[in-house]
C-alpha cells in the first residue's frame, strides 16, 4: 500500500487551499497587547487604589502585600498607576493611528489610482511630509501650544501619516493592474466603486499591518513626550512621566524606573510583534 504523502507542518489543507499556520510571532504579540488591554479595561473598574491618591506618610515604600509593586515619591501605588498609565497609551495609540489612517490612506490610494504625473506630485508633498519625524513634529507642537495629550496625539498622527500613504500608494498601484480592475474600468465603473470594491479590500491587510508598526510608535512616542514635560500633564497617570518622577531615585529604588519601562517596552515589543506576524500571516506573497 502507497503512503500519502505529509503536507508540510506550515500548511494546513482547508477546503483544498493550503493556509499558514499561526506563527509563534502573532501568538506572543497578540499575548502581550491583549494584556495591555485587559489591563487598560480592568482600569476602568477597578484598581487596588486611587491612581491620583497623594498620601505622603507611605511614600516610597517597596513591593509588599498591601502595595504589590510598592509606592512612588508622591505615596501613589504604583501597581495602580500602571493599570490607569495603560489608558493613556492606548488612546494616543488609538488617535494617532486614526488621525494617520484618516490622512493618509486616500493620499496614497489617490496617489495609486490617478495619472502618474499627479501620483508623483501627491507623493513629493508626502515625502516633504516624511522629513519631520513624528517625534520632532510632536516636540515643535508641544512647544507652540503647550503639553497634552491632545497635542501629542494630533501631532504623531500627522507624523505618521506619509508612512501610512507610501504603504497605500504601493498597494494600490499593484491592484491597478489586475485584470478585473482592469475589467471593472472597461465596464465604466467609476473610481468610487474601484475604491470600495478592489482596492481597498484587497490592501486592507497591508493597512492593518501598518496600523501596528504605527501604533508601537506612537506608544513609545508619547513616553517620550511625557518624559519630556511635553505629553500627558499631571495629574492623569502617564508611563512616561512615571520614568521622569522616578529619575531622581535610580539609585534608592530602582523598581520606580524598571516598572513603567518594562511597561513601555512590552508594549511596543507586543505590538511589533503583532504586526510582524500579521504580515506573515495577510501578505499573500508569503503563502506557499
């Protein structure tokens, strides 16, 4: 009797069309934000303390049974601090990618689907655009109209935005010249339904991709911000503010610092991963 052959171990046969395994990459990355989530959801309800609670007779306290990450130098519980720091990235997150998508999105897919001399125009404002880092654009805004998160968030979300019209703009020009785009133009469908019935879903994955990458940016930009004086005012809870009030007592009690910076650094890590995985998984030049 003849052995039938073992499909490889990345491919699962469904329905006669081979799909990729999840990979160990989307598994952790989706692990990690799912916990920056629930943290930030839990917030909402519940935390062990009052995160803005200033109670100097236990200031500076370390890990214990009351206070399970310890006290900073204003007597918050840090654990607290944490949960209610979660919401502030995730909005900024959130906004940022939006403001980029909401900009950046119709620049690139109009870029793709119009003339090539109106494309290239479009795209010269873009990389004009792409010279100001997100960062130094969230810093110049700060500057001129003060720290907040409102600024912080508007400003990384313009910074982004070329990133997201490049990605757009590659996509779209790819399906531009498959034939039933092709076919749909012959037929004297308007630009409207190539928009909604051919390009956008078939970039939507890129796109998605991209919201990723943008969204561990802005998580890392907006500690910086606060870091700097420039991003969430007090007293609402920060991470990156967390690391400049912790500054002072690096050598007292180091945790004030490890904390929030393993915070920040999961997070980012959680949503690179995420959208690493995501390519792999949506990318279809990928699959075998």
């Amino acid at each position: 009797m003849t052995a039938l052959p073992m499909m490889p171990e990345s491919e699962v046969a469904v329905a006669g069309v081979p799909r990729r395994r999840v990979g160990a990459t989307l598994i952790i990355g989706a692990v990690l934000v799912g916990l920056v989530v629930l943290g930030c959801l839990l917030s909402f309800v519940w935390t062990p303390y009052d995160p803005t609670l200033v109670d100097a007779s236990i200031r500076l306290q370390p890990p214990s049974a009351q206070h399970w990450l310890g006290t900073d130098s204003f007597g918050h519980d840090v654990f607290s601090v944490l949960l209610a720091g979660s919401r502030t990235t995730l909005l900024v997150g959130l906004v940022a990618v939006g403001v980029a998508a909401v900009i950046g999105i119709p620049l690139g897919v109009v870029a793709g689907s119009t003339s090539r001399a109106a494309g290239r125009w479009l795209m010269r404002w873009n990389d004009i655009m792409q010279a100001f880092p997100a960062l130094l654009l969230a810093i110049i805004f700060g500057a001129i109209w003060g720290g907040s998160t409102v600024t912080a968030m508007l400003a990384l979300g313009i910074g982004t935005a070329p990133a997201f019209a490049r990605v757009a703009r590659g996509g779209t020009l790819a399906v531009m010249s498959r034939e039933y785009v092709t076919a749909s133009r012959a037929a004297g469908r308007g630009w409207w339904f190539l928009a909604g019935r051919h390009l956008l879903p078939n970039i939507g994955g890129l796109l998605i991709v991209q919201a990723s990458v943008n969204f561990a940016v802005a998580v890392l930009a907006e500690a910086a911000l606060s870091y700097l004086g420039l991003g969430t005012p007090a007293p609402t809870p920060s991470w990156g503010r967390m690391l400049q009030e912790s500054q002072t007592y690096i050598f007292t009690a180091p945790l004030l610092i490890v904390f929030p910076g393993c915070a920040i650094a999961l997070t980012v890590l959680g949503f690179n991963l995420l959208g690493d995985g995501l390519r792999d998984r949506l990318d279809p030049r990928l699959e075998s």
